[in-house]
C-alpha cells in the first residue's frame, strides 16, 4: 500500500492529479506489475517493481522518448520514471485502448519498423549504444561507451555479458561458454565486407510488444532501446514465431537483405534465446546451444 501511496502522490505533484478513482492490476509481462489508475483526468498505466533498481524504469522513459521523437511510429506517451523509498521504482505513461491487431498490422508494422531503422542514417551518429545502460527483461544491458565498430560492441556489450551472466547463473555449464568463446572469434567474420549503420531499434520487439489501436494504429512498448544494427531488431522476432510474409514484404521493401542475412540471423536469435536461459532457465538452453552450433559451423 505504501508504494501505491509514493505513485499517488507523483500524480499530484508531478501532474496535478488530485483524485484517484479507480486502480486495477492488468497482465504486464512477467518483470514487472502492471496498474491502470482512473483518475479525475482520465486512465494512465502504470509499471512497478520493487525488485529492480529505479533506473530500469528511467531508462525505458528515455527509450520511449527517444522513439517517439521520430514520429515514424506509436509509441505510449511516458510522464514519469519514479523511485520508491523502499527500493524499486515505477513509470506512469499514457494509457492505450490495444488489441492484437491481426494480419493487417504486420504489414503496417514493417513499414513502420523500418521508417524508424532509416531515420537516423542521414543524421551525426556517436555510433552504437544508448545515452545510458538499460535492460532486455530483467538483464542489464550496457550501452555506454558508445563505440563505432559494430561488431565489436555486439561481441563483447551484448554476447560478452550474456555469457558472464551465465557463469553466475549456471556455473556447472562449460558447453554454454565454450561454445560462446568460439561464437565471439566469428562474431567479426560475420560483418565483414558489411557497413552497418546505426539505427534506433526498440531491441525486445516480439508481439507481446505490439499492439494496435482501434482506429489501426500501429503501438509498441516495453522497449530496450539503443542504436544498433537494423537486423538485430528482427532477432526476438525469429525466435518467437519468425516474420510473416506481410511482414517482410513491407519492411525488405525499404530496407532489402544484405548477403550473409541468414547467418546474421543466428546470432541475433542467439542474443535472445540466452538472455532467455539467463533470466528463464533451462528450457531455453537447447535453443542456445542451437544457434550457437549453427554460427560457428557457418563460418
């Protein structure tokens, strides 16, 4: 009750929300609780965990502001990224009447996606990362320092500390990192011959994460945004599902395959699947261990 009293009182004193009517909990994904609150002023949603440091929920603000400024495609409006007294913390964004919206927003989404992982190409560029570190889930994502090799910054700030979150979450498993040591010596092998731009992705884009409006609106949320390749955004889609073809006619349009997409492909799959293990267990490992094979063999 405490922490629901602290958001309380960021309404008041952050948006001048005197009266709260109403608070339900809503499903928000397996990280975090989720609230609708009903307030004199109209419905917001709400996240909190009292279990993570405040700073996971500052950073999904600055993701979602980030996005948003593009205006290539919705995104919730974000008013606030709190911290409780206690520890935890919580963000209150702009609430959105969403359903899963079909086929049709598969099409629309991959218009969209790839305006978005265009937008910056024209544009000064630190290069790859984010204005902070952030997460994918529960995981830390480091972002910070920028760097200008691509593959470099995905060896050792994504798969890097993948892994040694593996030797701190399943010490007994020596295949896992002997098999990740062999796919961070191809990594470089993969984007050779391939100039990689940066671009904003959302960088945990699986459908879970996207909704559409009544009106047809494409939406996405919860993201783990950072500039990256544009590939990468198609990772956690590949491993949940793969990329329909309404999808793919759309997004390929703008933003065509390169030669080597397909082994690319693993390795972005891969990031997932073992952040998966990592926070899930072991029913993702068999994945992993997959996609870890299958890199090193395509070489």
């Amino acid at each position: 009750m405490a922490h629901k009293e602290e958001i309380k009182e960021c309404f008041q004193s952050v948006l001048g929300i005197d009266t709260i009517n109403k608070i339900t909990r809503v499903g928000g994904g397996c990280i975090s609780d989720a609230f609708v609150y009903e307030t004199s002023k109209g419905k917001y949603f709400v996240k909190s965990n009292t279990n993570c440091d405040d700073s996971m929920f500052k950073a999904e603000f600055l993701g979602l502001k980030e996005i948003a400024n593009t205006r290539t495609i919705r995104v919730p409006e974000p008013f606030h990224a709190g911290k409780f007294s206690s520890g935890g913390g919580f963000i209150i964004m702009e609430y959105l009447d969403l359903s899963g919206g079909g086929r049709k927003l598969q099409g629309l989404l991959g218009k969209q996606l790839a305006t978005l992982h265009s937008f910056h190409r024209d544009l000064e560029s630190k290069g790859f990362g984010f204005h902070v570190d952030n997460t994918i889930g529960s995981s830390v994502q480091i972002n910070l320092p920028w760097e200008k090799d691509w593959g470099e910054f995905f060896k050792e700030k994504r798969v890097g500390v993948q892994l040694d979150l593996c030797k701190k979450n399943h010490p007994h498993d020596s295949e896992i990192q002997e098999l990740g040591q062999k796919v961070k010596d191809v990594i470089p092998l993969l984007f050779r011959d391939l100039e990689v731009f940066p671009s904003l992705i959302h960088g945990d884009l699986w459908s879970g994460n996207t909704g559409a409006l009544p009106n047809g609106e494409v939406v996405i949320f919860d993201p783990a945004t950072y500039f990256g390749h544009h590939e990468a955004e198609l990772g956690i889609m590949l491993m949940f599902g793969g990329l329909s073809k309404d999808f793919c006619d759309e997004y390929f349009k703008i933003l065509p395959k390169q030669k080597g997409f397909e082994q690319r492909g693993y390795l972005y799959e891969f990031y997932h699947q073992i952040n998966h293990y990592n926070l899930f267990g072991g029913g993702y490992r068999d994945g992993a261990v997959r996609l870890m094979k299958k890199l090193v063999s395509s070489v």
